[in-house]
C-alpha cells in the first residue's frame, strides 16, 4: 500500500458550499442520495473534480443535472475523479451501501439492531463518495427515512426541523446543521433508543437541551454522563470563554465502536463504556474516564469542530490540545492543589507506560507524523498525549493568562477554518510575544529527550550551579536530532526540607516563587543560582514540566528526603518511584545471576539475602502513615511501577526475571508494612452511601491498594477480610478489588467468587468485560486460561470491548504470561491478529502493535516474537492497518 507524505498536501480542487443528503435505512440494503453543491476553489491546480468511495455500489451520478457515463470519470482504487469540470457543480450521486455486513464498525453499521456512523478519519466515504478531507467544510441537510417501529428515533447533526409520517409504516426526521463542518464529523443514529433530557442555561442566558440516548433498560446509567456534560459546559465557558453554539447536544451510547467516542456535531457517539454507570456497575475510575471522555469530546466542539485540522497530519492540533483541556478540566473538578497533582501523576503515568515506549519502538513518529500508511494508525499515544505535553508547555512557558491569551487569538484568527499545528503555534507566540521557533521541534522530532543534570555547590561563594544537558535518542527516520526547547520546572530544598528562595546570577533579588521555569534551548546550559545558604537537595523538573526523561543521580537517602519533604506533590512521588524502580532493578539483575548460576532452589532465598535494605519501606511507611496527605496520593506512592514501566529502563527486557523481582517486592513490603497496611485499610474502610467524588475514591483507592498487598501474605485473617469485602461490597469498586484480591492468592472460595459474580452481572456487558480481564490478568493465568476463556459462550471477537477484555488484556496486562518462554502466547497472539484482520482491520491493528518493540527481548523471546510477526506476514488479504505495524516492526 501506497505512503501518503504530509510534504505532498495540495489543496482541494473543489470546495463545498452545501450538502443534502436522503437516507432510506435497511440494515441489509441502505440507499443515500447526495447532492454536493460545489465549486472550484481559486487555490487548487486543475478543473477536476476528486471524490472518495469506498465498499460502496454507485447507482448514478449527475452533473449539473446530466447524467455521467462511465467514460465522462474515472473510478479506481477507491478514488473517483470527474476531469473538466465546469466552476460551479452541483453533483448528484446514488449509492448504497451494506450495514449490517460492515463489521469494520467505520462508516455507517449496525450494532444491536440499530443504525450508528463513524466517519473520522475517513469512513465518510463508505457513506457516499464525497472529497472526504477534513479541509473541505460544508453545510449539511440530511433526511432520514426508515421502518418506524425498528427505528423509531432519527438523529443527525444540528438541529431537527421537520419529521413525520410516510406510507407503509414509516417515517422521516430532517435535520439541519446550521455550522460548516469537514465530512469527518458528519453522524446519524437510528434505532429503538430511549433519552434523558435536561434544560441547561448558558451564563448568556440562552437555554439549551442536553440529551444523553441509550438502549433501553440502561436510564439508570445516564446521570453521570450527563452531570459530566453540564460541567465541562460550565467549565469551557469559565475557564476558556467558549460557548456551546448549538441549541441542541446529544449524546449516544453504542456497545460495537472501536475507540472511546466521536466528537460529530452536536451528535457525540459514544462507546457504552464511557457513558452507562451506577455505583452497581461501575468503578471510580470509569466514573472518573467517563466524566474525562465526556468532557474531551464536548471540548472538541471548539478545538476540533470549529476549528479543525487543515489534514490527517495535523491530527493533534485537535486531539493534543483537547487532551490538554479535559486534563486541565479533570483536574478543576478535584479543585484542591493536592487532587490536581494526583491527576497530574495519573496522567504522566499514562504517557510513561505507554507513550515513552512508542517513541522508543519502531512505530515512533513526531507528533506531527510526516507520512502514513494507513491514518488510522495514527491515533497514538503520541499524537494524544505527548501532543498534550506539547499544549501544556506552552501554559508552562507563557503561563495561565499568557496560554488563554494565545488561545483567544487562535480562535479569533481561525474559527471556521481547517488549520495547521503551526498556526496554533504562531497564535501562542504572538499572543505571548514570545519567539517560538525552536518550539516547533516538539512537533517535528521522535523520541523521548534525556536530560541530564548535575549540581555542583560552591560553599564559599554561596553560588549553585545546576547544568542541564539534553539529548534525543534516534528514532526510525531520524537519526540526528537537533536541541528542543525544554522548559524545566525547578525548586532547591534546604536542609530542613523547605523551599528555598530562588535568584538566579544577574537578577537584584530573589523571586516570590520558589519553583523557577528554566529554558533548557541548547544542547547544554549551565543556571547559576546566587545567595544560596547551604548545600540544598535540587528538586528538577517539577509537575513534569516537560515530556523528558530526566537523568540525576540522587543518593537513596535524598529520594528518601524528597519524598518526605518536597512541597512539589509530583516530584514528592516521583522521588519514591525512582526509589523502587532502583530497587526493582537490582532485584531483577539479581534473579538472572541466580537463574544463570543453575541451582535456584527458591528465589525468594536468593532474593531475601540480597535485599537487606529497608530504605524503600521506611520511606512508604513514614507516607502511609502521614494523615495529611490525601488517600489518594498515598496510594499512588504505594503502587510500584509496572512491570511494563520496569521493562522500559532495561537495556535488554527480561519479563520474568522483572515478574519475579516485583512480586518478590510485594511480599517484602506487605510483610514490612503489614500493620500499617491494615491500620490503612482499616481507617479507609468504612462502607457509607456510595459517592465518586476524589475524597472517597482516594479512601477506596489506598484500601484496595492496602488490600492487596495485604493479600500477599496469605494469611487467613486478611483472606477473610477479602472474602467479607467481595460479599458486602456496595460498589464495584470494591467488588472487584476484592474479587482481584481473591483470584491472586490462594483462598478457598475463589472459583465460587468468580462464578457469582459471573451469574450477578450476567445481563451487564461491561461488567463482563472486567470479568474477563480480571482473568487474563490473574497470575496464573496463561494462555490455556485465556484459550479457554475465548470458547466461553459470552466471549465475542466481534464486539473491540469484549476482544479489548480479553485479548489485548492478556497480551499487554499479563507481560509475564505472555511472554512464555515456548513462544504459545506469541502464537495465539498471531491467530487472534489474522482473525481480527478479516472482520476490523483498526482493532486488529491495534492489537498488532503488542510485538512491535520484539527488539528490546531477550534473544530467546525475539527469536519466537520474529516468527510470529511473519506469520502474520505471511498471511493473506492483509488489511492496509496490519500489514503497516507489520511491516514496520520487521523493518
Ligand atoms: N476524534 C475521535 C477519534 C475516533 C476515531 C478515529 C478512528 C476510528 C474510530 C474513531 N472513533 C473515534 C475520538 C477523540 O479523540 O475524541
Ligand atoms: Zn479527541
């Protein structure tokens, strides 16, 4: 398949003022009828006219009223194109196409008997054929007909202006987009779905309705999502001035749909998993992702929708920065400083465990992507998160006022328009006055930077010196990389562990604030700090100000210190994180030396006699105990990287030796802690009406931790307490914590526990999806159990949420199962790859990518991971998005 080049964009030959489109909707038989009013666009280079059409039968084309034939255009691959084309063009086009045969769940389908569309990035053009680019904007009518007892709800987007009545048992709804929109954002629902409404004032008075559709059965699960909609309305206002433009936002939930959601105007589709919860259903964190997506898609009304991408490359000029702002937004609803920091460290978790590996892999790419194959294959970490990074250093650099000022003019300068990641940049450096050429390498440059510092303190002069030097690592395509302007967030503590106050050499005094942005801009800057009483302990990049991996080599007893002490909350954590991970290092180097020596009898002997040190424990202790600090801080100090976060700082990964090293860490620190740990679980425990709000779920969240740690030591008295905990719970939250606890040790009444809860939430799909990652998950699980699981009559490879449980869950949330050393989780990998390939080639791909970074293996694994990957290869009719991450990951 072809490589398609940001370097080649052109600009459209046509452009379109207006769009009416008739759907008569059967599930096996759909027929659309457009009429694209056009015209040719002064900027393009010829007089032909390009539309896009795929799986589609076409029935007729007009032009101006006459009838095409099959020599006045070209149709191939997908493309149509109509040569000598008059300037202004109205063009007419029947087709139909087949929904209930379209399992690719992209363009229009059927799920449950109901009709849904996704038509970003291009699934527009499985619709009708159409210039289906997202800088082509246009206005839309569209009618709806269908039978009206299957499908008695219509929905497009904007406004509804007319339905009723026709023969033969059917009916009709048009609706009216009043904005211009790219085809990408286009959406229709129809079905047997039912709503809950509410009136929303603006602060400028005007009254909207909010609409959250379900299926029946589920208007029990709504409230969430709409309480979430009603904030991030409020909070777009307040905090960024943004209006919601429509008098009318629905929102719909779907249970096929192979992402989160979809932000079409004024009709946001949504996967059932981020909209349906009750405290019966639902843990802490799918209210907190569910009141996250809601926020991210209703964001994207204005940064996205109004102003949208110029092309596919530009992708996280949208995606970035709405990633950024129900950031932001999540964090506010916490509102207190310590509840934003524990967003922050959630957030930076995610782009560490996920994002940092992709940069590092053979899929790497700038967060503006120079070329693609396949563009679905572009909705990354990397365009999401690290483009969020990318967003947030401008906040950092030009501060609170300074980033809303640049956001003001980007709107100003571009509402209505499909732009560019450099517009946005040109609007935050003219906005802020600020030069920010060298920033755009953020956009341009793979990899994670390093940073390295050092400090050197001169008693005598009372001066700090912190040199900071970075580097970026070579990624596919990029071997040099030039310096990035990196703004580094930093704070000195004294001995007492106080903030000390900041001057820097040349500057008549010290500032108010005792965090100092540096502007790391080349490959090595020295910052001299002046009036410097004593020798401090440096506390670098707070907050995580840029998206680095920064390199300092702390004594145990300053991390120790920092983690006590540091006023900044993330780099409090932080501290504790490069603790364990140093730990955990050791201990994995010391299970290879002991598998390599032949005679392990137990590694738990070979690993009790090499970790004496109690370091990591009396630090976690002095946390547990600290009541100051929130719940929910003092479980993410608790929680020790993830395998998977391990495996990022070896050179060469051991998946094993990692799983056997932490697992061993756990039971050292459940024995260290047990009394603390239960004292925790104790305080937190007290089951009263349940509330997600962050007071609560942190209280929940440090319990469970406790819980499970506790676990580790099999003793009876805690195995009761998981027991008591998963018969009494009032929340999934603490049902499945328990049930998690349960199914890792060595209770009795495990199997009963996973039945029953099984038969309770039978009728709950997405109940059911954590049933089967609990499973894939479990420690002794391999890939028997999830074999087995697979042949369980509710397990689907059709449905992405049910393939997502199971599946993707075994091979990206079980590394050492997995990774079997015979290669058997490797193989089923490949079968589950070529299967998914044939029926959703965007959910098989995704799944591909578990063996892109084969590489990093040891040669043992990277030998049985290459012959899987050719396999796969190997295989026939190889989908566009499969055959990418293949080949990309052999290349
Ligand atoms: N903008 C949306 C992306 C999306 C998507 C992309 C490809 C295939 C299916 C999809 N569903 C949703 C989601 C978002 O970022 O808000
Ligand atoms: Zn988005």
């Amino acid at each position: 398949p072809p490589t398609i080049y940001r370097k080649d964009y052109a600009d459209p030959t046509y452009l379109v003022d207006t769009v009416e489109m008739g759907f008569d909707l059967e599930p096996s038989l759909t027929r659309v009828a457009t009429r694209i009013f056009m015209q040719r666009n002064p900027a393009g280079s010829n007089n032909e006219i390009v539309l896009f059409g795929e799986e589609l039968e076409l029935v007729q084309l007009r032009l101006n009223g006459k009838v095409l034939r099959a020599a006045d255009y070209k149709l191939a691959g997908g493309v149509l194109r109509i040569p000598g084309a008059p300037a202004k063009v109205v063009l007419e086009i029947e087709t139909t196409t087949r929904p209930d045969r379209n399992t690719s769940l992209m363009g229009l389908y059927v799920s449950n008997g109901n009709f849904f569309t996704q038509c970003e990035a291009e699934g527009f053009r499985k619709i009708t054929f159409f210039p289906d680019r997202p800088d082509v904007m246009a206005k839309y009518t569209v009618m709806l007909r269908a039978d009206k007892k299957a499908f008695p709800v219509l929905l497009s987007n904007g406004n509804l202006i007319e339905e009723g009545d026709l023969p033969d048992g059917r009916h009709y709804a048009k609706w009216e987009d009043p904005f211009k929109k790219p085809s990408y954002l286009f959406a229709l629902v129809a079905g047997n779905l039912v709503c809950q409404e509410e009136k929303y004032r603006l602060k400028s008075g005007r009254e909207v309705l909010l609409q959250v559709w379900v299926e029946d059965g589920n208007l029990d699960k709504t409230q969430h999502a709409m309480d979430s909609l009603i904030n991030s309305i409020r909070w777009d206002e307040e905090r960024f001035g943004l209006e919601l433009d429509l008098d009318r936002f629905m929102i719909v939930a779907v249970g096929d749909f192979n992402m989160g959601a979809m932000e079409n105007k004024g009709l946001n589709i949504f996967n059932t998993k981020f909209v349906l919860a009750n405290p019966r259903i639902a843990t802490d964190i799918d209210f907190a992702n569910i009141e996250a997506v809601v926020g991210h898609e209703y964001f994207h009304n204005w940064t996205g929708n109004r102003v949208t991408c110029r092309d596919w490359f530009q992708l996280s000029l949208k995606e970035g920065l709405t990633v950024f702002r129900d950031q932001e937004f999540s964090a506010d609803m916490i509102g207190t400083d310590s509840g934003r920091a524990v967003k922050r460290i959630d957030d930076v978790r995610v782009l560490r465990q996920a994002q940092f590996p992709e940069d590092a892999g053979p899929m790497a790419h700038p967060v503006r992507p120079d070329s693609f194959v396949e563009i679905n294959n572009f909705y990354t970490v990397t365009v999401y998160e690290k483009g969020a990074e990318v967003v947030r250093m401008y906040q950092t650099l030009l501060g609170r006022d300074g980033f809303r000022k640049g956001m003001d003019l980007y709107f100003e300068r571009h509402d209505g328009q499909a732009v560019t990641c450099d517009d946005f940049r040109a609007a935050m450096a003219d906005a802020g006055k600020r030069d920010l050429k060298q920033f755009e390498r953020w956009y341009s440059q793979s990899g994670t930077p390093r940073v390295a510092a050092g400090v050197h303190y001169d008693a005598k002069s009372r001066t700090l010196e912190l040199t900071l030097e970075q580097s970026c690592p070579a990624t596919p395509g990029q071997k040099k990389k030039q310096p990035f302007h990196i703004p580094v967030a930093v704070g000195l503590l004294d001995s007492k562990g106080r903030d000390m106050p900041l001057r820097l050499d040349g500057e008549k005094s010290a500032a108010g604030d005792t965090t100092r942005v540096l502007e790391l801009t080349k490959a090595r800057q020295t910052f001299r700090f002046t009036d410097v009483a004593e020798k401090p302990v440096p506390s670098i990049l707070r907050g995580f100000s840029a998206p680095v991996v920064l390199q300092y080599e702390y004594s145990d007893a300053e991390l120790a210190f920092l983690m006590a002490h540091d006023s900044d909350a993330f780099n409090r954590w932080e501290a504790g994180q490069r603790l364990a991970t140093r730990r955990l290092l050791k201990l994995t180097t010391a299970v290879q030396a002991a598998r390599q020596s032949g005679h392990v009898v137990s590694f738990e002997t070979v690993l009790g006699n090499q970790d004496q040190d109690s370091a990591l424990s009396d630090a976690l202790r002095i946390t547990l105990r600290d009541e100051t600090l929130d719940a929910a801080f003092r479980e993410l100090v608790l929680t020790l990287p993830s395998e998977t976060m391990i495996a990022e700082q070896m050179e060469v990964i051991d998946p094993h030796a990692i799983h056997i090293a932490r697992q061993f860490m756990r039971r050292t620190l459940a024995r260290d802690l047990r009394d603390d740990l239960l004292a925790a679980y104790k305080a937190c425990g007290t089951p009263g009406e349940y509330s997600p709000d962050a007071d609560a779920s942190g209280k929940r969240a440090l319990k469970n931790v406790a819980l499970s740690y506790l676990v580790e030591l099999d003793e009876e008295e805690v195995l009761t307490l998981a027991q008591k905990q998963n018969d009494e719970a009032n929340n999934m939250t603490d049902r499945l914590a328990a049930l998690g606890a349960l199914t890792n040790s060595s209770a009795a009444g495990k199997a009963a526990a996973l039945e029953g809860f099984y038969s309770e939430f039978e009728k709950e799909a997405l109940v059911i999806d954590k049933w089967f990652t609990l499973q894939a998950t479990a420690r002794n699980a391999d890939v028997n159990t999830v074999r087995t699981l697979a042949t369980h009559p509710a397990f689907s490879l059709k449905n992405p949420n049910r393939a997502r449980s199971l599946i993707f869950s075994f091979c990206n949330g079980n590394p050492s199962a997995f990774h079997a050393l015979d290669g058997n989780g490797y193989a089923f990998w490949a079968e589950q790859v070529i299967a998914l390939n044939g029926s959703n080639p965007q959910v098989a791909a995704r799944l591909a990518r578990s063996l892109d970074r084969w590489r990093k293996y040891t040669p043992a694994l990277q030998e049985k991971m290459r012959h899987a990957l050719q396999q796969v290869a190997a295989s026939s009719n190889l989908s566009r998005d499969v055959a990418e991450v293949i080949t990309k990951s052999l290349s």
